[in-house]
C-alpha cells in the first residue's frame, strides 16, 4: 500500500474516532460494541482516479466511502457537502454524498447500515463489511446486465444478492 494511502486511512479513522468521543458522546444511536474501522480501502481503476473506496464501520453507522487520496476542501465542486452523486461499482450503482471534515477534508459516503444495532460485536460488522466489499470486487459476468433492483443499495443488500456471514 502507498505511503499516502496509509496516511489517509490512518487520518479517517482518527477523525471518526474523534467524532465517536465528542460529538456522538452519549447519543443513543451508538451500539457499544463497536468502533471505529477503516476496511479494504483500494484505489479505484478509474482514468485519472484518485480515490480509495473502502468501507468505513463505526459504532453509529457503515458506510461506503470514496475517500480522495489528497485532502480536498469543502469547496471542492466534486464532493460538495450535500451533493449527490451516482457511482457505478461492480455491476451496482450506488447514490454518494458529498461530505467534509475538518482534518480529513472532502469525501463521498453511500450509507449501508444506520444504526448499527444489529451487529452483535465488533467481528460480525468487520465480517459483513468484508462480505459486501468482496461482492463489489467480484469480477463481472460477461452477459449481466444491471436491473432497476441492482441500482438500489437495499437491493444489492437486501434483494437480489445476499450477504451471508
């Protein structure tokens, strides 16, 4: 891994480590059995791509990241707070959000769980990230095409394809 790769997830898991003991101090969404975990961040093969995508679990929520390898500001058109993007992986498309923070700097998030009750401890929210990021990484068949369920992240989730853990 990149040295600049090694920094930038170091850096995403000490801002939301932060995030998890200030600002979500004592908010009840939180499940105590978890923390805060960067997974399977790789760089995108896209032209002129320098993004990591990877899965970001914390004690609140697990969400899809597509995180810039440099640090962009909150003016970066791309990744503006609030805007929404869609992003085709694998062979699903998935709706980003633009976010910032300070620190880390701009980045898109795609919410798979919130809130994170229904993972009993830390090891089976690593194992369903794990099992979501090797779905996405699946080599495309030949002759799929993507169907309106597959746009869907509940979908891809919860429909058409299982995650099993």
């Amino acid at each position: 891994m990149i040295a600049i790769w090694q920094d930038r997830i170091a850096a995403l898991e000490k801002t939301f480590a932060l995030i998890a003991e200030r600002r979500m101090q004592g908010v009840p969404l939180q499940n105590p059995a978890l923390h805060v975990r960067a997974i399977g961040f790789e760089a995108l093969d896209e032209p002129n791509a320098e993004i990591l995508l990877g899965i970001l679990v914390t004690p609140w929520f697990m969400n899809l990241l597509r995180l810039p390898c440099r640090v962009l500001d909150e003016r970066t058109a791309a990744f503006a707070v609030g805007n929404k993007t869609q992003h085709s992986i694998g062979n699903d498309s998935f709706e980003f959000i633009g976010a910032y923070e300070h620190g880390l700097g701009s980045f898109e998030s795609c919410s798979l769980f919130s809130p994170m009750f229904e993972f009993s401890d830390q090891a089976h929210a690593l194992a369903t990230a794990n099992a979501v990021l090797a779905m996405l990484r699946k080599p495309a068949p030949e002759a799929a095409h993507p169907t309106p369920e597959s746009a869907s992240r509940r979908g891809f989730l919860f429909g058409r394809q299982r995650v099993h853990v």
